[in-house]
C-alpha cells in the first residue's frame, strides 16, 4: 500500500528560504532545489508525491 503525502502550499512556502542574492533554496525530504520563484513548489512537492492542498 502507497503511503498518501499532503502538505499544504502555504507549509511548503514556509520551507524556502530566501537568498540575499534572489531566488530560493528549498528543501523537501532530503532534497535541496534552487528556485527562482515560490509558484514552482507545488511542481516539486507533486514528484515527491505530495497532493498540494491550497
């Protein structure tokens, strides 16, 4: 049985951590992305397998 992750959009906002120079480091399960805008999150947290409840 597949385990079902949910996270809310605001949780995962909560997550990036702004860069003095622009953009994000974000961190979910492990993994650490440089993003440039908080609207690609929920395409991220979607490959982890997480439904993004808004």
């Amino acid at each position: 049985m597949e385990t079902i992750k949910t996270a809310s959009f605001e949780y995962l906002v909560n997550l990036a951590k702004e860069k003095p120079e622009g953009g994000y480091t974000f961190n979910l399960d492990g993994s650490i992305y440089e993003i440039e805008d908080v609207l690609e999150i929920s395409k991220i947290a979607e490959k982890h397998g997480y439904i993004v409840i808004y």
